[in-house]
C-alpha cells in the first residue's frame, strides 16, 4: 500500500510540473489540405529536409526525443519514397528539384516514463507537424500541409506510452501518403484531424 501511495504521488506530481504551454490547444487549421500548386510529378528530384523543432517546443527533453522519432518514422517512409524518385532516370533537362521541409509546429508528448508513473492522469499527447514544399529553383512555397495525430490519456496508460508512439508514426504516414498522392494528381489530402 505504501508503494501504490508513493506511485500515485509521484504520478501527480509529474501532472502539476507542466510547461505553462501544455494545456495549449493542439489543432490543425483546416480539416482537409488543399492540394498543392502543381502536380509534384512535375518534379525529377526531391530533398528530405531534417525535421526542425520550434520554440517553446525545441529544446526539451521529451520533444527532442518526439521529434528524432519523427525523423526516423519520415526517412522510413517518406525517405524511401524519395529515394525511389530519385533513383528515377530525369525525363527533362534541367531537372527540377522539390525541398521537402517538415517542421514540427506544436507537440505535447508523453513519455514512457511518465505514462509508467501517472498513467493517463499525464494527459494527452499532440503532435502537429507541417510540410513546406518548395520549388528549390524559384523559392516558390507550392503547398504548406499540417498532419495532426494524439494518443488519449487513457490509451497512453493501458499502453504504457505506446499509444504514444504509435501517434508519432501515424503522423510521419500522413506526411508520406500526402506527397505520394499528390505526384500524379492534384488530391489535397487529410490533416488527420478528427471530432
């Protein structure tokens, strides 16, 4: 009993020590992105930029880690798709190149460590990330789409964090399936926003 008293304190404790920004409301614009400029098949070569973490975000602990998750779950899937683009032999002369920068805009991530110890009294976790695509050539921005994902408190307790983690991944698949959809046709794409 002594110990499941300790734990539950501890776990409360961790719920009051938050940043004043983790109760920020985490939420994408819109509910569907608009479909880019121009087709990205109009395109021979494509950069994958690193992930880039904003202020207040950057910095800590636990969002650095979110955000090396991130990069990974990206070069996994929209990494390979690149790769496979580029692999491609050029059609025109000069090839045009796409930069692909995705920057994560606001993230509250729990640990698993967090998730041992407060379990869903932690809360829940958010991540929004946002895609810059721009023509390297001109400087034009063609498309500017944010992926949204969380992992409810309560998920993230059952799961000890990997709820958690699975957001971080499903995040990076929204990132990939908007730029593979939108090679060969103008689609838009889900922001990955639900009610």
């Amino acid at each position: 009993m002594n110990l499941l008293f300790r734990l539950a304190a501890i776990g409360l404790l961790l719920c009051a020590v938050r940043p004043s920004w983790a109760g920020e409301e985490i939420r994408p614009s819109v509910e569907r992105n608009a479909a880019p400029s121009v087709q990205l098949d109009h395109y021979a070569r494509f950069e994958l930029k690193p992930v880039q973490l904003v202020p207040p975000y950057a910095g800590q602990e636990t969002n650095e880690k979110a955000r090396d998750s991130v990069q990974g779950n990206l070069q996994q899937g929209l990494g390979q798709w690149v790769a496979q683009r580029n692999a491609e032999p050029v059609q025109a002369e000069p090839a045009r190149t796409l930069v692909i920068e995705p920057v994560i805009e606001k993230v509250r991530f729990i640990s698993g460590g967090k998730r041992f110890f407060a379990g869903a009294f932690a809360g829940s976790s958010r991540i929004l990330l946002r895609l810059r695509l721009t023509d390297a050539a001109s400087g034009d921005v063609i498309a500017q789409p944010e992926f949204y994902q969380h992992a409810r408190g309560m998920a993230g307790a059952w799961t000890v964090g990997g709820a958690d983690n699975a957001m971080l991944a499903r995040v990076a698949s929204l990132a990939r399936d908007y730029v593979a959809a939108n090679y060969t046709t103008l689609a838009g794409g889900p922001t990955g926003w639900e009610e």
